[in-house]
C-alpha cells in the first residue's frame, strides 16, 4: 500500500508502507497494542506509538507535540493509522 490509497481526510491506514513521497506526520490513530516505528531510508529508526494494553478510555488519537517529517523511502510499520498534512 502506498500513499496514494491515502482517504481524503488525510489518514493513511498502516501495517506496512513505504512512503512514495515526503510527508509530514502530525499524529497516530493506533488499530490496538503494539508498536508502530518508522525506518528512514539512512536506516535510522524512530518509534512513533508504543502500547502495551488498550482501554476504551484511551484516546483514540494521538498528536505529536511537532510534526515528524518523513522522507520518500520511509518505511513505517504497526497496526493504525497515520494524521497526516
């Protein structure tokens, strides 16, 4: 899946994708527990949510304090959904 499947309310659904171009991530809509990262392509690593359990009363978002920017070649991995802009 690539960015292109991306829904017009700027959220791109995640289990594994590569980034076709560069965007820039404000936020995460985790699908449940587990660990959502991103591999830039000079192979640095950067974890984007990590949940052990998940609780009705959790928020259903999460926002970054900044925006991450991600380049083309991204590789981003775990269950949910990115915000993007």
């Amino acid at each position: 899946m690539d960015l292109r499947a991306a829904v017009g309310d700027g959220r791109v659904g995640v289990d594994q994708v590569t980034l076709d171009r560069a965007v820039t991530v404000v936020g995460i809509e985790p699908a449940g527990p587990g660990q959502v990262t991103a591999r830039r392509p000079d192979g640095s690593v950067t974890p984007l949510v990590w949940l052990l359990h998940r609780r009705p009363e959790q928020p259903k978002a999460y926002y970054y304090l900044e925006p991450i920017r991600f380049p083309s070649g991204t590789a981003i991995e775990g269950p949910g959904r990115l915000l993007v802009r």
